[in-house]
C-alpha cells in the first residue's frame, strides 16, 4: 500500500518493540503464549497509539493551512493529550471539547491526564454532558474561530476518520514486517475498540496485506458487539476506498462486548487483576480504560480455554498509563 499519497508528519522511526511476555503466558498456564506490541512506548507526553493516526490528522490539518486543533473526548482522553502535545510542537493552538461520561467525572485539579492538560498548556477545556453531541460542539468552537480569523481542523474523537485509521493501516505493515522477520506464527491479535479507528486500520491493513491473522477487539465503549463491529466495518469501508484496496469482509471484524462492565471508564475487578498481573508478572503498566480490559478479556480467552492451546496471541498495548493515576482509589 502507498502511504505516501497522503499528508504526514512523521513523529518516530522505526517500529515499535514486539516483546515476548514469557512470565504471564506461564502464570496463565502456559499453554498460550503471549506477546505484546508495544505502542505505549509511542511519543511524545507520555505515549500512545493516537500518535499514529495523528502523523496523517496533523499531516492534513498543515496541509490545509489550518492554525488550531479541535479535537474532543472523556475527561481522562488519552486521545486529547496527544492531540495537545503534538500541536504544542508544531506550533498550533488547540481546543478540547470533554465529554462527562459520568456525571461529575472531570475534576479540574485531578492526576491523570488532566494534570497533563494543565502542563501542557491547554486552553480551558469546554465540559459538556453525556447527551450532549462532541461533533456539534466542536463544530461550534470551529465556528467561533473562524468568525475571531482562525482556520481550525477538527479532529473526530479518538482521531477516528480514516485519515486518522490510516496510522494503523501502515501498522499492519509494521508488525507484519516484525512477524516475517522474527518467523513468528501469529494465531490472534487482540487489541482495544472504542471510536474505532486502531481495529478499523488493523484489519484493513492485515486484510490487504493477505496476513490471514484475525483480529479480537475487545469493546471498551459500546457494551453492544453488534453496533461495535457494524461501527469498525464502516470505517474499514471508508478506508480500504482511500487506499484502493479490497473492501475487508464483514465477518472478519470480530468484536467482544463481555468486559466493558458496568460503562466507559468504570473499573471491574477483571480489570483491576489484569493491571496487577501485567505489572507484577513482566512490568508492564496498563491503564484501566483501554489497555486493562482488553487484557482482562485476553485473561479471560485463556484462562476458559476460549484460545486453542499452542497458540501464539499478540495483544495490542495502546498506551494511557498516565490515567491510573487518576484511578488511586481503585488501585490501593
């Protein structure tokens, strides 16, 4: 696939590690065995996968001429801090729309990612309600720049358009590029699904790569498969035409709606063990959001024999360890 069709600014070189996770597979009973993309080592402010699509969203926002990012998401978005860091470097104002998923949820003086807000030099953050639209309110900050002279870019939440799924796409090119070399025989991936766009851009990326290897998004957002996997197949669409590859088949977006618990954001116990275990078996940090309930549902795959034993499993780390500092109650 030509990638460089497309506007980029090119934030890291190279690939990221694939590291092989030995201690959890055996302490899962080593009967699958278990790595981990390490996307969380992504910079800058921290990391993360949002860096990856922000390389084509920032790409096309200078091409474009614009001057200010909108971009928007919950109160602890892994998402907005990247958009604000990356506009910290190239110079560009920035405006964050937050969604109170949870009512009373944003704390102006909290850990986490709003403290990196506030490092970072954010413009005071608009907090909207749960039944409030993001698109509409930042379409409206949109208009009132335009009206005070500024040329914003809007970026959708989680930077998923497929601009943004691109970063993923090219992914797939990565680690297919890391599984070739390394010879290793990949059964599944496991990854995060929430807005969308890293399992969109992964299976458009694998697909029209011919990798034969399925994806599991474990669903941290919608609590209903149907509507998760009807939501990433549409942006596959969207982006397999932008890159004039074959359209992925709709039974290939595979989703899992068993570990989002009791909503967005809110801990489990499932969650709270697979952040234990990641750290205390192979010191790796997760946050409780994305990261630690996809690995409480990879936990789960293994443990009911839900994954064929022999296996070999890559689950996708996408980075948000600032969260857990917002999540002391939970952790101590």
């Amino acid at each position: 696939m030509n990638f460089t069709r497309f506007p980029r600014r090119r934030y890291f070189k190279g690939a990221t590690p694939l590291e092989h996770m030995p201690r959890l597979s055996k302490a899962l009973g080593g009967k699958v065995d278990l790595w981990i993309k390490r996307d969380d080592f992504l910079p800058d402010a921290a990391g993360g996968n949002k860096t990856r699509k922000l390389e084509f969203l920032v790409g096309e926002a200078l091409a474009k001429g614009a001057d200010t990012l909108i971009t928007c998401g919950a109160v602890q978005s892994n998402h907005c801090r990247l958009t604000l860091a990356w506009a910290r470097k190239e110079g560009l104002d920035c405006h964050l729309i937050l969604k109170e998923r949870v009512p009373g949820a944003y704390k102006p003086k909290a850990s986490g990612n709003n403290l990196l807000f506030h490092l970072l030099g954010a413009t005071e953050p608009k907090v909207i309600s749960s039944e409030s639209n993001m698109l509409e309110e930042m379409q409206k900050t949109a208009s009132e720049l335009q009206k005070a002279g500024k040329n914003p870019y809007i970026i959708p939440m989680g930077g998923s358009s497929a601009v943004g799924a691109l970063g993923y796409a090219l992914f797939a090119e990565e680690l297919m590029a890391q599984i070739n070399e390394t010879g290793l025989k990949v059964d599944q991936i496991f990854t995060p699904t929430g807005s969308a766009g890293t399992h969109a851009g992964i299976v458009t990326g694998l697909f029209g790569n011919n990798a034969g290897i399925p994806v599991m998004g474990i669903d941290i957002l919608s609590g209903s498969r149907d509507s998760q996997e009807t939501t990433v197949h549409k942006l596959s669409m969207e982006l397999a035409e932008m890159l004039s590859t074959p359209a992925v088949p709709r039974e290939l977006v595979i989703c899992n709606d068993e570990y989002v618990g009791p909503g967005y954001s809110l801990p489990t116990e499932a969650m709270k063990e697979a952040v234990f275990l990641f750290a205390r078996q192979e010191g790796i940090l997760l946050d409780p959001v994305y990261s630690g309930k996809t690995a409480a549902g990879l936990i789960d795959f293994v443990r009911q024999g839900r994954i064929a034993a022999g296996s070999t499993v890559i689950f996708l780390h996408t980075g948000g360890s600032p969260a857990l500092y917002a999540y002391q109650d939970t952790f101590m």
